[in-house]
C-alpha cells in the first residue's frame, strides 16, 4: 500500500480498539496513485449510537500510521461470516 507493507490484520485489530467500535473488517482496494488502500467496515458497539465516520478518522490519524489509515469508513450491521465464524473478507462489501 503505496510502496509500504501494510498488515491489514493489524491494522484491524487497532480499529476494533477504536471508540463505538464492536469488530471490523479491514480490505485493500485497489486505487489509481497509491495501488492498494486500506478501506474499513465497522459494526457499532451500539446500534443506537454509532460512531461517526469523522470521529473514525480522526482516531485512525491519532493511532494509526499514514499508510495504515483507512481512506474510507463504512458502518455495517454484521460481518459476513462463515459457518465456523471466520469474517468472510471476499463478501465484506458486497
């Protein structure tokens, strides 16, 4: 992801620390001047209250390096998961 090993698990794993966050999901999509971006689904710890996308950025420029930052947020209700509960990242998004 522009030119930087980005693990996408860890870069996951922050997220989900992320305040009004529950779980996440953490992609790479394609994009035109930096290859591949991060982008991140996120479930909301209260449904009723989900956190706010710029509230999300600014957390990421606070804990996460440059690179790592998700360039987009989307709030979801659940994770696409497997039989056995692993997050199905082919269907995240779709």
């Amino acid at each position: 992801m522009s030119g930087e090993n980005v693990s996408l698990t860890e870069v996951e794993a922050a997220v989900a620390q992320a305040p009004g966050v529950l779980e996440a999901a953490v992609v790479g999509v394609s994009d035109p001047v930096r290859d591949t971006v991060p982008v991140a689904y996120v479930v909301a710890r209260d449904p009723d209250e989900p956190p706010h996308t710029e509230d999300l950025d600014e957390w990421a420029v606070r804990n996460l390096a440059p690179a790592a930052r998700p360039r987009a947020w989307h709030l979801i209700d659940e994770l696409p998961r497997t039989s056995v509960g692993k997050v199905r990242r082919f269907r995240v998004g779709s």
